[in-house]
C-alpha cells in the first residue's frame, strides 16, 4: 500500500509541477471564458454602429421633419457628434444636393445621406443611400426612427401636445426570440443542453488527453528501463494501479480547477459585461443536486479507468511513440465512436440510441452523464449503466494488466494481435 | 534458515516458442560473489528476473534467504541493476533516488541522509555543484550510470544482483563499480552478476555457474571449476616477429587440441598425450621470440568455451560469436 502511494505520489506530482499542466489549468477557464464572453459581446456589438450618426438628412418637406427625425436617430444621446446633420432642401434643389451628398460620401466624409420628401411624412416612401446599406442594425435603427417620427407628426396633427408625443411613439421594447421544436420550448432547457453537452466534451477531452498520457508515461518507463527497476520493487499490478490513480487524480485536479473557475466566471459573467458595455443576458446555472455530482464523478472515475487502463496496455506492448499512435488507433476508434454520438444524444436523450449506448462501457461513461445532465434517467438504467461499466473496467483492467506484465519486457519488434493474445495466456 | 542467499530448485521457464530455462538448479552461498555467465540468449536475464520475482517460474521454487522469492518483505533486501539502464529522464536526480528508495521501504529524511552521502561519495555532489538539483536529461551518461548504483544500492540491500554490470561503463566507473562489489563483499553483503566477460568474472567472482541454452553447464567455486578442468593449458606470450610459423604449429592437432589466439598471447590446450615439451621446442624452432611459456590452469574463458561450444549443435561458432561481441563492444 506503501508503495502505491509511492507511485502515486510521482505520477501525480511530476505531472502537477510541469509547466504544461500549468499553462492547460490556467488556459482552460479562459478558453471557456471566450467562449461564453465573446458571443455575447459580439451580438451586442450587432447594435447598430456609430456610423449611423454620420448620416446627412437631406430633408426636402419643409416642416421641419428632419430635425426631428435627427433627434430620432440620436436618441438619447446629448453628444453633438452622434445626432445627423440635418440639410434644408427645397424640393427643386434635391437631385444637385444629392450629388453633392453622394460626392461627400464617396469620399468619406459621410457614410450616406437620407432623403426625406412630402411622401416620407405621409408615411409613403423615403431613401437611404450609402455605404453601410447593408448593416441590417443600422437600417433597423434609421426605420424605427423614422416611424417614430412619422408617427409623431401624426399625432400632433390631430392636436396631442407636442409634449407628450414622445412619450407615446418612444417605444423601447426588448424583443427576446424562443424558440420551439419537437421538444418543446428551448429556453431555460437550452441551459440544460448546453451544460450536457459541456459535461460530455469535457469527459470526452479528459479521457483522450489523460488516456494518452498514461499511454506516454508507460512508453516513458519502458523505453528508458526505468520499468525493470520498479518493476523488481513493486508488483506490476500495482505499478499499473499507481499510474492510473495518479495520472486520474491529475485528470480530476485539472477539471476541478477548470469548473470551479469557470463557474465562478460564470457568477462574474454579468459585472464583466456590464465593464465591455454589452447587455447581460441572464444565464441560469442548472441546480446539480449532491446525488448526481456523485454520480458525475463516478462516470468520470469509472470511465477514466477504463480508457487508461486500456491505454497502458498499449503503451506497454509497443517501443515508440510512433508506434503507439498506430497501436491506439482502436482504442480512439472506441472514443471517437462515443464522441460522434454526443449531439444525436442531447438531441434525442430517452430515445432507444441514447438507452443502449448509455449501458455499453465503451460509450456509457459520456453518454450516461449527457443524459443525466438534459433528461432525468430511471434509476434501473443508471444501476445498469454503473453495473456494466463496473464490469467493464474490471475486464479492462485484468486484460491490460496481463499485456502490461508481459509487454514491459518485451523489446524488440511490435507484437501483433495473435501475440499479445498470447500474452494475456500467460501466467506472468 | 539457510546459509543460501538464494535456492533455486528445478525452475523452469517457457515462452511460446522456446524454453528461455530448463530444470535449473542453483544456489548461491551468502555473502559471496556469484558470476551468472553464459552466453546472450543463455536465460541469464531470465533467471535474474524470476529471482526478483518479476516473472514467476512455470515450474520449480526460488527461495531468497530460505524465504519464498514472492515474499514482498523479501524485495526490499534486494537490489537490482538491470542490463539496460535508465532512469526518469525528466525527473530531478534527487527525485529520483528519493523515489527508489522510498520503493524499498526507506523514507524521509534517512532517505535524504543516504542519497547526500551516496551523491558526496561518488562525487556528484560537490561543494561547487549538487548534481542532485538538476534533472537526469543534464547529466553525462556517466553520472547518470553513478546515479542509477546509487538507486540499485541505497536501501543497503542484503543481495545485490547486477545484470551485465560492466556493459557500457568508461574504465573510471567500471574501476568504482568493482571496488563497490568487493567493499559489499567486505560487509557481508552477497553479490550476483550476470556476464559474458570471463576476465572480470574470474577476478571478481567466488563462484560461477555457467549457462547456456537455458540450461546449466557447470557451477561451483572458480578455484574447484578451475581445478577440476585442470587440464595442462599452455600460456604463450611472444614478441612480435616470427608469427608466420606459430599458425602451422597450432594447426597440429597431434599437440595441439585447442588454441585460443589473441594476437600476440596465446592459450593452448594440449592434444591429449602431448608434451609440452614438445611444444616449446617447436615453437623455439619457429623462430619465434618468446615472452612467456608457462603451464596453467584453463582459464574460465577456456573453459566457458568449451563447455558452451558442447552444450549444443550450433556449438562453438555461436559460443564464440557471443564472447567476440561481448568483448569487442565492452572489453
């Protein structure tokens, strides 16, 4: 047991202190800070620019109409720089002071000129014209307010106050978008889909990344004999059991620190908009209750065990890296197979796929935990789905530490198949 | 209890094609030198790895110090350099040691005592510069040989076992490596090494046993090997010229059975009934120039030679392959 820990110990510290774990640990949570931040900020950056300040108002209806509007537009804002210069035109004069306007904007001086006629206050037409026609936010902008203030000349014609016109046509609504499939309603249930599929990349990353680090530390130890010397103190059963406890334990740090992190970015998310200037949107953690992070944790366990496992096993039979890329092919075959089935999953969590996956030990330990994460699941199905998985790490386990006993010593060429088949006939 | 370090009984050992040991019988008296020789492919590193319990045998006991080889209080006695070495390149040399150590069951600040004095007395640990704070990737290959007799022998085990321990060692190291082995001898400690080359083996050994093929050719103390092949060698030592008639003068068989030539040295068994007399006139005869003409006991070497070369069919060319490639790569 002594010596366990022993391995454990090195596995675990060599692995903690080296600069790489280092950089991933500190790079993860602001990895996944972009990826919840960024989005954000870019949508509100999809408000409209400050271009559509720059506008030039050419207003041909000489009631004033396009001062208004200028106003419209600038909203708020007491900034002389954001409300649109406004041009008195009369009617005859309007195609030479468009040209004049098109000039100013080709030449940069504007970003587009805006025409507004008899025809605009009658609510029948108006141009724009210029560069940023485009931009779906700035021309959402320039109609609303143009609509506002269509609206409000409206009112005053039939004698409402001028006073109080604004306060009617001034209409800040929040326009928030759901969306409905098969399902159901998606929103708050999209919280849940992404924290499933959250859970499911991370279980899937950790299992390869760790996986192949066994896989490597076992290369490590046989390429450079080290393995004979330990082997000659410690069982090898024990040596494999140390490795993967303590290049686990590493795997768990790191998600720990990742989540812990990343859920207190989360709690930060809002003042740091709020610093970026963008609107926060409210983003419900979902509960996990004590019960099912236990049972997170067990998959995760479970499957790392059995992955790395398997890993070692690898890692022992062949004499190179190189060797091993090719050698491992199955086994990410195996993980890869399990990652393809994420989205089919959290699209279709209760559905016949999603059940039998979740009680193959090759996919179960990131599908289950997907599953949990969207959907509730039967309690007969869980036991099942630990059940297997439990056997199936012991199956992977009695079969890797029989390959690693034998393969460890073995140098020379790469076994085949039939070889390493053999091996595990041995008796040690 | 027993005065054996280790009893082997009629272990052996198959793989799926061949059969690396066969009914092996051996022990090794506490407290002596053992020399394991025989030539690559013998089993020797086959034996060793089921006297540390790393691969059990299909049939047959081992028993360390009239205990099970299995018993897991046992590996702590034992300390193993392995034919191949390597240590975690990555890992601070101190890190290493403390780790090894701590596998054999010495912990803390004892293990830190030891390593410091181990480090000072094999110099990798000066008032200049602690060899210990860096990691193994900056050592020579040298100082990396002294870290990894450090890591074989700091939890001062009762049985040492040395896999081709001079394989690959500059003459410094190769000089510290055997006066270790005689300071273990000198406190009682038993010593076990497995080689193919007969000179140190002879030097260094009490006794030997030799295997080949898996199977043991002949064991015993090296003073009664030698005497009980105490046939009438030759030791001949000439000086340069008149070499072209010594060739013919060793192709006789009718005086000559067997010839080791090395040049300018030479090792000769008589044909049986020869007169060694005979030889030395002949040799006069030739011309030669003679430095040393003297009778002796077989050397192991010899007798390693001749003893592989009938342990089976493919027979001397492959004993002697092996003795030339051990002692053009390491002698």
């Amino acid at each position: 047991m002594a010596k366990l820990w022993t391995i454990i110990k090195r596995e675990y510290l060599e692995r903690v202190r080296s600069k790489w774990f280092l950089i991933a640990t500190f790079l993860g949570p602001v990895f996944f800070a972009a990826i919840i931040i960024i989005p954000a900020w870019l949508a509100s950056r999809s408000k409209a620019t400050n271009e559509v300040y720059s506008t030039v108002i050419l207003d041909a209806t000489g009631t004033g109409f396009g001062q208004r509007l200028s106003v419209a537009i600038a909203g708020d804002t007491t900034d002389k720089r954001k409300i649109p210069q406004v041009r008195i035109i009369a009617p005859a004069m309007l195609s030479a002071a468009e040209s004049t306007a098109t000039r100013e904007v080709m030449s940069k001086d504007k970003v587009g000129y805006l025409v507004v006629t008899d025809r605009t206050v009658a609510g029948e037409t108006a141009r724009y014209a210029g560069r940023n026609a485009s931009s779906l936010p700035d021309m959402a902008q320039i109609r609303t307010a143009l609509r506002q203030t269509i609206l409000a000349s409206r009112l005053e014609k039939i004698g409402i106050d001028n006073s109080r016109t604004k306060e009617l046509t001034f209409i800040p609504l929040d326009f928030t978008t759901e969306r409905i499939t098969e399902r159901g309603r998606g929103g708050s249930g999209m919280a849940s889909v992404m924290f499933g599929f959250a859970i499911g990349f991370l279980l899937y990353m950790t299992i390869i990344i760790y996986g192949q680090t066994i896989m490597s530390s076992v290369i490590e130890e046989k390429t450079s004999r080290v393995a004979e010397v330990v082997m000659s103190s410690v069982p090898t059963d024990t040596l494999l059991a140390g490795k993967v406890l303590g290049v686990g334990a590493v795997g768990l740090t790191q998600q720990v620190l990742w989540i812990t992190t990343t859920y207190v970015l989360l709690k930060l998310r809002e003042p740091i908009m709020a610093k970026l200037g963008a609107p926060t949107v409210s983003f419900g953690l979902p509960e996990i209750s004590l019960g099912a992070a236990i049972l997170f944790l067990a998959f995760f366990i479970l499957g790392f065990i059995f992955y790395s496992s398997l890993y070692a096993a690898v890692g022992s039979s062949v004499n190179s890296e190189q060797e091993a890329r090719q050698a491992a092919t199955p086994l990410m075959i195996m993980i890869v197979f399990a990652g393809v089935f994420i989205q089919p999953v959290l699209l279709n969590p209760t559905g016949t796929t999603a059940q039998v996956l979740s009680l193959v030990p090759i996919t179960s330990p990131i599908i289950m935990p997907i599953r949990m994460a969207v959907t509730g699941v039967p309690p007969l199905e869980m036991a099942g789905s630990i059940g297997f998985l439990i056997l199936g790490c012991i199956a992977a386990l009695w079969l890797a530490s029989r390959i690693y006993r034998v393969g460890l010593l073995m140098y020379g060429k790469k076994p085949t198949m039939r070889e390493m088949a053999r091996w595990v006939s041995y008796s040690r | 209890m027993t005065d054996n370090a280790i009893d082997i009984e009629g272990v052996t050992k198959r793989y799926a094609g061949h059969t690396a040991v066969r009914d092996l019988t051996l022990r090794v008296p506490a407290g002596s030198v053992y020399g394991l020789l025989g030539p690559n492919g013998a089993g020797k590193t086959t034996t060793i790895r089921m006297i540390l319990n790393i691969i059990a045998p299909d049939t047959g006991t081992i028993r360390l110090f009239g205990r099970p080889s299995s018993d897991p209080k046992i590996t702590e006695r034992l300390g193993y350099l392995p034919e191949e070495r390597g240590l975690y390149r990555k890992m601070k040399v101190k890190d290493v040691l403390k780790f090894l150590a701590e596998l054999k069951g010495v912990r803390g600040k004892e293990a830190e005592r030891r390593i410091d004095e181990w480090m000072e007395r094999l110099s990798l640990k000066t008032p200049e510069k602690d060899w210990g704070l860096a990691k193994v990737d900056e050592l020579s290959r040298g100082m990396q040989q002294k870290v990894q007799f450090i890591g074989t022998l700091l939890h001062d085990p009762d049985l040492v076992i040395l896999d081709e321990p001079f394989s690959g060692l500059d003459p410094v190291n190769a000089q510290a490596l055997k006066d270790t082995v005689v300071d273990l001898k000198r406190r009682g400690r038993t010593v076990i090494f497995s080689t193919h080359l007969m000179d140190n083996a002879e030097r260094l050994c009490d006794s030997v046993c030799i295997i080949a093929r898996g199977e043991k050719v002949l064991d015993g103390a090296v003073t009664t090997v030698k005497e009980q092949h105490g046939k009438r060698n030759i030791a001949l030592a000439l000086d340069g010229g008149g070499m072209e008639g010594i060739a013919s003068i060793l192709r006789d068989t009718s005086l000559v059975r067997r010839a080791d030539d090395s040049n300018r040295f030479f090792e000769i068994e008589m044909a049986p009934g020869a007169d060694p007399q005979v030889l030395l006139r002949r040799v006069i005869e030739s011309g030669a120039s003679i430095q040393r003409f003297e009778m002796i006991q077989p050397s192991l070497h010899q007798i390693f030679l001749e003893k592989v070369s009938r342990a089976g069919p493919a027979g001397e060319a492959a004993a002697w392959a092996h003795v030339e490639e051990g002692m053009s790569g390491h002698g």
